[in-house]
C-alpha cells in the first residue's frame, strides 16, 4: 500500500518529526525499563516483550531492550523537544525519564560486570560493536564508546571488533582494534556485546572460550543464540533475563 499523504501546518509537520522519534525511543526505555522489572522479580523479557508486542495495539517494533538507543536522531530530537518545552515553562517528564532510562541502561551493562568481575581495574573487557547500530559506521551518541568510557575509567583495558568501524576518536586511543572477534576477546576476563551486527549471531561459543582467559558473555541486545552458549563453559548474561 502507498503510504497517506497527510498534509499539515508547518509546525505541526515539524512536531510530527520530532514526535515520531521521540515516541520510538520512549517504546526502547519502556522495554528497559520492563526488562529491569523481569530481573527483579524473575520473569523472563524475552517471553514477556513478545507477548505484549502481539498485541496490534503496541506491536513488537522497537520493544527490544539492552544498552539501549543512540544516534543522532533520537537523542537530538528528544533533546530537542525537552528544551524547547521548557522555553515554556513546561516539563516533559515522560521524556526526561526516557532520556534517563536510556543512559541508565549503560551503566547496568558496567554494572553486570562488576557484579561477576568485582573490581574492573587491571580486567581486559573486548567490545563486540562500536557503531549505534548495525549497518552503519555512525558512531554518534553510541551506546559502546559510552560503555567504554566508563571501563577506561575505571582502570579496565578495552579490546573492541566491529565489521566496519576501523578507527577511533583520539579519546579512545587506548581501545586495541582487533580483526575480528576472538582476536578482540584473547585473554578478555568478559565480552561485551553491544552492536546487534547479524554476524555476531555466528560466533562460535567453543572458540570464545578457548581464547578467553575469563567466562563472562554480556549480551547487551539479547541477541546471542542462548541455546548455543549451552555447555560451552561461558557464563551468558542479557538484559531481562
């Protein structure tokens, strides 16, 4: 089907942009902010995202928890919207918790490793996806160089693998740039996941654990093939779950 024309005012086709993006990305917080819930009271979000997205009312696009969103679309225009509805004296508190849950999300993924690792200083973490998302090399707002910049600042060493992403900011300059996976994850104590790129569905359990010095898989997109990490020997943790 050909998609409507819909013809508006100036201002509201420009609202309309801006809430379009603003409502994906409060759709991503809500699956966060659900997949805290599951981890708290033992349900399973990968069982529970799903079912609620087969409801036509809220569908499963975007319902998708981990590290959460970035970019410069997302964050640009919820910033956007924030700062301008306080030019008028209002405050969009939906949208700054949206904002919120979304670094929040970061943080656990730190978090999740200093609960198995303990301290970070001293600890070799690969990053397994640098861009905001798959099929881009776009690194703006992107949820892995916040990830790691807080494990270089608390001591850790970082190894990195993305298929397109060669090259760093001079910030990061300390990240290794390896050439593929298990060259990223050699003699890691964790690997973080945090770019669902559809290759890092394909990595070989066996071979991870053969180059790791430790066992701790963080899968920042619940992306990974849980049934593949079965008897591998590593220790396999999403978001949610």
């Amino acid at each position: 089907l050909a998609p409507a024309l819909i013809t508006t005012e100036l201002t509201s086709a420009e609202m309309i942009k801006y809430a379009a993006n603003a409502f994906l990305a409060t759709k991503i917080s809500f699956a966060n902010e659900i997949a805290q819930m599951c981890e708290l009271f033992g349900a399973d979000v990968r069982e529970v995202l799903p079912a609620i997205g087969a409801d036509h009312r809220i569908s499963s696009a975007f319902l998708n928890p981990g590290v959460g969103w970035g970019g410069s679309c997302f964050g640009k225009d919820v910033a956007a919207l924030i700062a301008s509805s306080q030019e008028y004296g209002y405050t969009p508190s939906m949208l700054e918790a949206t904002v919120d849950i979304n670094q929040a999300q970061r943080a656990s993924a730190v978090r999740k490793l200093q609960r198995e690792l303990h301290s970070l200083k001293g600890r070799r973490i690969a990053l397994l996806g640098l861009a905001f998302k798959p099929g881009t090399d776009d690194l703006r707002d992107s949820p892995a160089l916040d990830i790691a910049r807080r494990l270089l600042a608390s001591g850790a060493a970082v190894s990195a693998f993305d298929p397109v992403v060669k090259t760093l900011p001079e910030e990061f300059e300390d990240i290794r740039i390896a050439d593929d996976v298990y060259a990223a994850a050699e003699r890691a104590d964790a690997v973080v996941l945090a770019t669902e790129w559809p290759e890092f569905r394909l990595i070989d359990p066996a071979g991870l654990r053969r180059v790791m010095r430790g066992t701790l898989i963080v899968d920042g997109r619940n992306c990974l093939p849980e049934a593949n990490f079965a008897g591998s020997g590593l220790d396999l943790v999403g978001f949610g779950w």
